[in-house]
C-alpha cells in the first residue's frame, strides 16, 4: 500500500535571543493510503504546527518529510504551492470559503488555479456538490447556507482535486454537536470510498471518528499503548 506521509525525526524550532523554544521533538510518522488518522493534542501541544508542516505550509529545521513521492525537503515555495494544489485537499473549521463566490464558484477554484477549463471545472464541481448533497445549493452564497451546508461545500472544494491527502483542521469546531457528528459521518464514508484523511483536533470525542488516533503532548507524538497513557 501507498505510503502518503513518511515524516522521520522532524524538529521545528524558534531562536529566541539565546534561547530556543522547540515546537516539534523528532516526529515521526507514517500514513498509508486509505488511512482515516486523527492527531490529537491540547492548546500549546504543537498539532497546529505539525498540520501546517504535514499541508507544506510551514518549513522545518531537522528530518525528512515525503508527501507521496515528492521529498518535500527539497522543494521551493513555488513547487510547494503546486504539491498543495495537486495533492492536499484542506478543510478547515471556518471553512474559508470567498463570501463574494457562490457554492459552485468557491468548489472550482483549486481546479481553475490548475489551469482547468472552466467548463470541465464546473463539470467536476457539480459531480462532488452532488455527492455531498449540495448540487441544490450550487447558486447560493456562503451567508445563504447552514453552517453544516457551509462545511460540505469546503469538503466539496478539498475534493473536486482528487487530492492524495484530505487534511481537516478541527473540522467540527465552528459546528453544534448534531451538525458536527453529521459532517464525521461524511468523513467515515469519504474513507470508506478510499479517501486517505488526516484530521487535527483537540476533542477526544472527534478523535474517536477516526481509525486510528495518536496523540500529540508537548511536541512528542505518542501511538498505542503510549498514547493510551498519555490518553489517561
């Protein structure tokens, strides 16, 4: 099986002045394709910072990070800018859709940035918005819509790519609690269709969604029985 993300001993750190605050101590990690992942970690814990280094938003100082086949090590903001486009879908927790857009527009805009057509684009859009249940909606603006609709159009948007990697910050955070666990079980069925997700949260509860979790303390990432104790 595909791996999507190797990470090997990765360390991000700050000078400040003479002292050096470390963010990440060594992560480690691997996520295969097909995988539903979910990083856990409190405020301060350094998650945010490992989701923007796995989405290739942020550099790090120390290890090696391959993103499928690409050595992101090697990469330049140009060629970084093209990976995020290609292979990572983001769904984020205000779901940052362009409120001047309709649904249709904000779903084909990583596809127009590709250079796509907008007639294949719009073809694409509107097959996604329909398995999401949003084809209804594809002429609405943001401020019309729920904030569940809201989020299945960002979902829509992270999927019309066929990206690799689906990276979901705290996609529940901004939603109730039924329109949370609904958008969950939109995640479990994306998986079960062979979406690979990588999902950061701080709700244990959220966590639980996933297929498997680990557990991200103080920089140190934890797994199995160790992220059970750390759990505890």
């Amino acid at each position: 099986m595909e791996q999507v993300i190797q990470m090997q001993k990765i360390r991000k750190f700050y000078n400040q002045g003479e002292n050096r605050l470390e963010v990440l101590k060594g992560i480690s990690l691997e996520v295969l394709e097909g995988e539903y992942l979910a990083i856990l970690g409190p405020s301060g814990s350094g998650k945010s910072t490992l989701m923007n280094i796995i989405g290739c938003m942020d550099r790090f100082q120390e290890g090696e990070y391959w993103l499928t086949e690409s050595f992101v090590n090697k990469m330049n903001d140009a060629q970084l800018t093209i990976l995020r486009n290609q292979q990572i879908g983001f769904i984020f927790q205000k779901y940052h859709l362009i409120q001047k857009y309709t649904v249709l527009q904000n779903t084909m805009i990583p596809l127009l940035i590709r250079g796509m057509s907008r007639k294949e684009a719009e073809s694409l859009s509107m097959e996604k918005l329909e398995l999401l249940g949003m084809k209804e909606r594809a002429d609405h603006k943001p401020n019309e819509l729920s904030g569940g609709q809201q989020q299945r159009t960002a979902i829509a948007r992270a999927l019309v790519g066929s990206p690799k990697l689906l990276l979901a910050d705290e996609p529940t955070g901004a939603l109730d609690r039924s329109t949370g666990e609904e958008v969950l079980r939109l995640f479990q069925q994306l998986n079960e269709m062979g979406n690979t997700i990588v999902m950061i949260t701080h709700d244990l509860h959220v966590a639980k969604s996933a297929k498997r979790i680990v557990k991200i303390i103080d920089g140190e990432l934890f797994e199995g029985d160790e992220a059970d104790v750390a759990l505890a």
